[in-house]
C-alpha cells in the first residue's frame, strides 16, 4: 500500500495517458480535451520530482492545447460557410530548417535556464526532450503525420529518464508510447492515402 500511496499521482497520470495516445492514434479530436486535463495533473507529478523543464513544458502543454482543438476544429478548408477539419498531409519541406532553428534556439534557452535557475541533475536530457516537444505539438497541432516520427525520438528519452527519476509508471507509459507511435506513423499513413483530398 505504500507503493501505490507514493506513486497514486504518477499511476493517475498514465492511466490519462493512455487514453490521450488511444485518441491520437485515432486522431480523435478528442485528445485536445484530455490534452487539458493530463498536463494539468503532470505540473505537480513533474515538479515533485524536480523535471523542472517538464513543469514547464506541462503548462505549455495545457495552453497548446486549446490551440490544437482550433487548428483541427477550423484548420481545413472551408466549404461554403462551414468550417472542414483539418486533414493529415505531410509536414512541408519549407518547414523543416525553421522547425529545426526552433528546437535548437528552444533547447539552448531550456538549457541555460535549468542550470541557471534550478537544481536539475539532469538539464541536458530534460531541456532536450521538451525543446523537441515544441516542435512535435505543433506538428501534432497542424495534422502532419511526421508529428508521430518526432514523438518516437521524444518517448523514447523520456521512458529512460522518468525511469531514472523514479516515476516508473510514466516511464513505462512512454514505453508503451514508442511501440503506439509506430502504429500511428503508419495508420497515419494510411488515413492520409485513403482521403479524398
């Protein structure tokens, strides 16, 4: 019982991860809802545990959110009057060195911020896993079905360094998420070859 009494929040966390993953395979636009709730529960968990750039990444998270729901609510093209949702396509080659600059600029600025201002024992890995989350949100939040190879970059790390932080349970969960974000880059795929668009 003393397991689970320390770890209740870190087990409620990824129980709402899972559901998130499940309605992003799906590419459900129902993930931005829990997408509010999740990172909300996650400011606490990560600043407990002194992943202070994942703190802050969570509260990034909970805003991006609403800017997701938008993207994909309004983003598509409009037929008439009425608003289409945003289909998958492909992120465009004029994208990748801006995303690029971005990430890098992010990192760096994560970074000295973490050594600054913080005791992490861990700036380098932290700042570049949320740095890289920058990007892939905003790859997420613009329908492109690259968003899923840069998360497998992203849950990978971070399946190492929750581990290592003693939150096991988001460590497993981004586990997990490695092996669903295969299947989404491909289902992704598929979804976007199969549109009429």
């Amino acid at each position: 019982m003393t397991f689970l009494g320390a770890h209740w929040l870190d087990i409620l966390s990824t129980t709402i991860g899972l559901i998130y993953i499940a309605l992003e395979y799906r590419a459900s636009i129902a993930l931005w809802f829990v997408a509010i709730v999740m990172p909300a529960i996650d400011i606490y968990l990560y600043w407990s545990v002194g992943l202070y750039a994942d703190f802050g990444m969570a509260i990034y998270y909970t805003l991006a959110a609403v800017y997701g729901y938008a993207s994909w609510k309004f983003g598509g093209r409009k037929d008439g009057n009425a608003a289409v949702e945003l289909p998958i396509t492909h992120m465009r080659k004029s994208h990748i060195l801006p995303s690029v600059l971005a990430f890098i600029a992010a990192w760096a600025a994560i970074y000295w911020i973490l050594v600054s201002f913080t005791n992490s024992d861990v700036p380098v890995t932290d700042s570049f896993i949320n740095a890289l989350s920058f990007v892939a949100l905003w790859a997420l939040a613009r329908k492109y079905v690259e968003q899923w190879l840069i998360w497998i970059v992203i849950d990978v790390i971070s399946c190492f360094l929750y581990a290592y932080k003693g939150i096991p349970f988001k460590g497993a969960l981004y586990g997990l998420y490695v092996v669903i974000a295969i299947m989404g880059y491909r289902k992704w795929r598929r979804m976007m070859e199969q549109s009429p668009s």
